[in-house]
C-alpha cells in the first residue's frame, strides 16, 4: 500500500474503541492518525475479531482510545489479542478498568485524562450538593407538577449549606477542587487520602469511618481501585448516620450501592447526590419515588467546552507517544488519580 | 383585665399576618408579646373585621408582622385601619408590598429580614445557575424515567460553569453573597447596581441593558420597587441573547414574565433558572415542559437554620421597638435592600 500526499504516517495507527465521539474529535484524530474505529461500522464484527484483525495487520496498532465507562476492559486478555499496542489512552480520569500491572508488565503506557475534566466534576458535586440540601430537584418536579399553584406555600424546608461538615473522600484534583467550592459557600472541609497533604489547610483523617463520624455530607471523589472498591459500605454510612448526605461523582462501585440503597429506604441516612452507579447505564429503581435523592447520567464530566479540552489533551498526548516523548498525563499502577 | 403573674406585659400587643409559621417561631413570640393572630382562627372573620376589632381594643396593636409574599399589602388603606401601629417587620429582605413613603409620613418604622437569608439565597441562586447549565434536573428526570438504562449514554452535553461572564442586577447582601460564589467557581462577575460600589473588583455596567449584552448569564438580585419592575423586559433579554441564561431569586415581577416566557420559547434565550414568578404561587404552565428551564416554588430563603434565624431576627427587632430603641435592620424609603 502506498500513502498517498496528505495521508497520515501510516505508523500511527490508532485503536478506537469509543462509542459516541462527536464529529470534530473525530475529524481531529483522522488528520492526525490511521484510526481504527470499532463502533463506526454500521455491521460490526465482534471485538475479538475485529482486535485480531488489527493486529495481523501489516502496520498493527501502537495506541488505542478507550472510555472511562469500562465498556471494554483493559485486560491481559486485551493486551495480547494486540501484542503491538504500546499506549492506551483513556477519556477518563479515573481508569479502574485498565489492569495497570498487566500494561506495566508489557510497555504499555497508560494515560489519563488529567485535570481536563476537574472543574467541571467539581461544579457537578457542588450543583448535586445544593440540590440535595435545598431540595431544588425534588421542588422542581413540585411546581411543574402543578402543586404549588393547587397547594400553595408551606413546601418543606430545606437545609443551610453554609456550616455544613463536608468530607472529602479523596482530595485529588477534583476533591482539592471541590473543597475549594465548599469554603466559598461556607462549609467546613475535611478529608481523606491515602495520604496527608501538607499544603492544604483541611482537617485529615485516616479512615473514611471516622471522616464519616465528623461529617455531615460525604462526597466522594476517589479513583476505583481494589483498595477503594465500597469504601463507603455499611460501616461508614452508619457513622454517616441518619441526618448525613452521600454525594458520589466518582465511580459506582466506590459505594456499596445495595447498602446505599437499603440505608436510604429505612431513613439511615438523609439524602444523596448520584452521579455514577454501579451497572451502568440505569440507576436503582428504588430510588426514583424518593424526594431526598438526585441522580444524574454519569454527566458530570460533560461540557461541551471539556469535551473540545479532552480531544486535544487526547490528541497532545497520542502525540507525544507517537514521538517518542513522555505522556502529558502518565498513570503509573497505584498512582492517586482523579 | 388584671395581669397574671408570667403574662407579657399588655402593651407590647403585635398583629400577627402569617399564614405559615413554626410552632417554635409561634411559641417565642407567645412567650415576649400579646399576639393577635389573624390566621390562626379557625373560623377567620375577613381582614378588614379583623383590624378594626384590633384597633378598637383597649389596647391596641403598636407592631405587625408581615410576610414577604405580599399577602397583605401595607398601604394607606392598611395603615389607616389600624392607627395605633407604629412598627412593621417583614419577615423578608424585599419590602415591595410595603408603601415605605407612606409608613413614613405617619412615622410608622420598617424592619425587615436584614441578612438572615442572603446566604440561603446566594446558595440557592448558584443551585439553579449550575443546575440550568449543566442540566442537573432535565438529567434527573432521563433517570427517573428509566430512559438512561434503555437509551444508554449520549445524553446533551451541558455548559461549562467556569469562564462564564455572569451579570449580576443589584449588588446588596445577597447580590454580594452570590458574587463570592460565583468567583470560586471560575465566573468572571460583573454588576449593575443604582451606584458604583468602590469595595468590589467587578466591572460595574450602568445599565442593565449593556451588563446584560456582555453576560453570558444574568442573575436578578434587587429588590423589587418601582424603578426595578420589569426591569429585565423584551429589551434587556434580546441584549442577552440566544445563548444567554436568566436566573432570578429576587421578585418575579423584577422581570416581565410574559416577555420571558415568549423568549424562550421562541429560543431567543438560552434558559432560564427561576425561583420567583408573577402571580405566585403557581409558574407560567408553558415552561412546564422545557428542560432548559428550572423552577422553584419561591423556596429560596427556605432552610431550618434561616428560620431559626429569622425567629430570632424578628423578636430582636420587634423588643427594640418596644424598648423605643433604634431597629436592627430598618428600611427607609429609597433605601438599598437585598
């Protein structure tokens, strides 16, 4: 085969493995890159025909773009369908699906989304914790419903942001945005993380029972890991206790959902703020007749504005790869991220 | 009638105009003053009956208190009824259903809720702002449908919070409140106010025309009176335009609600985050089924905290009067509120 003028260095050849992208990311990657897409074709193969195929290739795969929903999991499985891959690239911060020993073990790169989408989570928590403690989702359906004409005044109280105890579970870029959110609404902030942070002024605690015990919202932020996996179970809710609100942005599984949803059925805690879920998409039906919960679509990463950062952070950092050079945003097995 | 030992002294007599109060709120004002309840009769005779039953008592009420829905204007024809009055609280930073040039010339003395609401409001008027542009509650419904499980993700992205340039229309207490919060969370704050404030670092716009041609979102913060009535009309929302997004927390009236529901329905604005309408209770049914539009049933300044607050603020105004000291919070005609 032979490349044509304005055709793209045939080395870079790119795996993609996102299901929804829009025009101008994909417009942005073919300039730049020979990209394999797995769901653009309208009568796909199954995907372990489709990575055999990439990889008997004469020019094979080196990078690959995944998403952060973990649709297809980065596997020692995965990892040799596509011997040639060096680089996975994922449109998350958080990357609880990518098996970062087995990517270590082989070469593999792995980078993340950085800081790209650190505000706009922060500001997602925040708007989840406003609704929650003043009701405005709950108020919302009140009014469109016809009620407040038909009832009048007297819609229940909500509660005062300012004074609350927030915990942070996790005060990576998105917690350390988040704290900063809360002191300007009043909050007192106090955090968990693997480790202390000396430059920030937040009170620490070692376990997220005691963070828990201290606080009046929980909101957690953490990366998915085996050590993190239903930090927040049973245990912690009930230091939580019966006047605490859980807000989570990070991922579902963080929280023990069947426990969540047991404590918020028997009034053990007060409220949450759900943006993830475990099994997505969907959320819990038992919570979709309860006025003191507000679930999102695991949304809070999505801006049209974050999403042009994403695909050229995306792009700066296939780049870089494909030169030779460091990634901008390398995760390493066991590094803190999110 | 002899005094009883623990009664309160039978002068401090105050009309009580409340439809909705707590048992507590209720109780200390029992425990500091003769209160004369025209809502809580079961069988309520018509206001007029009421007042001039009150007048006409040996001891007539020298204080009232009011709500900030303007349930009961205090006008000529309310002052009139009841002579003896010489104190109004407004259990409300907006004293618009209060003819404060009246209440002057007969030396009647106006307090009102002073600062115990601006943060609630503050807080809350950032909830609708986040919520509008990152669709937290048209999200919140795709979930409680089950439309997320069944059509998967790909939901609309929303707007970036941070680089907003964000309008604010009256730069009081709660103008001020919603500033700061808006300033962690990345906006860039102007403001319109009737002057200048030299303490504050935001672009100050004489009009609200030209604050409201250069914001991205225009957050209503004055009071209501006759100079700021329909003070964001047809002109002011074409400034703002399509992309453009109104929040009010301040009086429905301060924005011409039927030019606003024209706006967007005709897509001239971009949405709409509102916790005040024309006509309340009850919102424009044509917004009922626009995602981009959030609404509240008038529940800004509604928490537990602020209305343990409020008791406290109200009893403290109300025992100044009667010890003929200055009020804490009084409004004086023309004066700056909210």
């Amino acid at each position: 085969m032979m490349a044509s003028g304005g055709e793209p260095p045939a080395t870079k050849v790119v795996l993609l493995l996102v299901p929804h992208m829009d025009a101008s990311f994909h417009a942005a990657l073919r300039g730049r890159f020979r990209v394999l897409d797995f769901f653009a074709s309208s009568e796909r193969s199954p995907l372990p025909a489709f990575l055999a195929a990439a990889a008997a290739a004469p020019e094979p795969p080196r990078a690959a773009i995944v998403v952060g929903a973990g649709l297809i999991p980065v596997d020692a499985a995965f990892l040799d369908a596509v011997p040639s891959l060096r680089c996975v690239t994922c449109l998350a911060a958080g990357v609880d699906f990518i098996d970062l020993d087995e990517c270590a073990r082989r070469g593999v790169v792995v980078a993340n989304s950085g800081r790209v989408f650190s505000a706009d989570v922060a500001d997602h928590a925040v708007g989840l914790l406003i609704d929650v403690l003043r009701r405005v989702s709950a108020a919302e359906r009140f009014v469109r419903r016809g009620l407040w004409r038909v009832q009048g005044d007297g819609y229940p109280l909500g509660s005062k942001i300012g004074g609350r105890r927030v915990g942070i579970v996790g005060l990576g870029n998105i917690g350390s945005q988040i704290a900063k959110r809360l002191q300007a609404l009043g909050c007192t902030v106090f955090y968990n993380s693997r480790t202390r942070k000396d430059s920030v002024p937040y009170r620490y605690f070692t376990s997220v029972h005691d963070l828990a015990a201290e606080s009046d919202v929980l909101v957690v932020a953490c990366a998915l890991n085996k050590a993190t996996r239903h930090i927040v179970g049973k245990d912690v809710l009930e230091a939580l206790g019966k006047d605490g609100v859980i807000v989570n942005i990070s991922r579902g599984a963080n929280v023990d959902q069947a426990e969540l949803v047991r404590a918020l059925q028997e009034g053990r805690i007060a409220g949450a703020g759900l943006d993830v879920f475990e099994n997505e998409p969907g959320a819990p039906g038992e919570l979709f007749s309860m006025d003191n919960v507000v679930m999102t679509p695991h949304v809070a990463v999505f801006t049209a504005e974050s999403m042009s950062d994403l695909r050229d952070h995306t792009i700066a950092n296939l780049e870089a790869f494909f030169s030779g050079e460091p990634l901008l945003t390398p995760v390493l097995p066991h590094s803190p991220v999110m």
